[in-house]
C-alpha cells in the first residue's frame, strides 16, 4: 500500500506522457494486488463461525469508502491539482499501512484454527 502511495506522487510529478503512462499502469497493478491482498487478509481476521458475515459487511463498507474516496478525490484534482491528490493518496496509503502494522493480528506462520481464537 504504501507502494502504491508512492508510485501515486510520482504520477502527480510525471512530467512527460511516458512518465505518466509507466506510473498510471504502475499504479493500477499495485492497486489491484492490494485490493486483493486485503480482501483475503480480511477474511481472515474473523472467527469461522461469523466470518461470512463480516467480511460481507467489510466489503460493503470497502465499496462504500470507494464510492466516498471516488466522489472527493476529483474536487481535489479539480481545485488544487494531480499532486495534492495523490498527497491525499499518500497519506491515506500510509494510514492503512500503519493500521494494518500496529493493529492488525501477526497472522504470519499461524494456523487458521488457532489465529480464529
């Protein structure tokens, strides 16, 4: 994610169409790993008993986040420019990073039975 971040700014600072296109495709690849990634990590965070459940009311607010993050994300592009966005990109990529690191379970090398717990 915080990849991603990162190959967001240098979008905003691409100066040239081959910049913009290597770090646009750059960003899509990232962007579609991660969505990925965290859907299945998700799913994994819940008891099996209820995690059918939840990770349907994850990924309800996940879609309604990218219909919010989808809406304010253009104004700022409009009103102050593709580098302020992807700031907004950044700082929103380091946010999950941090959740993720600090609040998610170490779930690495742990069987699902005992990580379900």
């Amino acid at each position: 994610m915080l990849l991603m971040g990162l190959v967001g700014l240098a979008f905003g600072f691409s100066s040239s169409p081959l910049e913009a296109v290597a770090t646009d495709f750059t960003f899509g690849f990232l962007s579609n790993i991660f969505s990925n990634a965290f859907h299945q990590y998700g799913a994994e965070l819940y008891p099996t008993r209820v995690r059918a459940f939840a990770d349907g009311v994850q990924y309800s607010l996940s879609r309604l986040g990218n219909y919010i993050w989808l809406t304010l994300l253009p104004i700022v592009l409009y009103s102050n420019g593709p580098i302020a966005m992807y700031t907004v990109v950044f700082i929103m990529a380091l946010i999950v990073t941090l959740d993720v690191a600090i609040l998610g379970p170490k779930a690495s090398k742990i069987e699902l039975e005992e990580l379900s717990k």
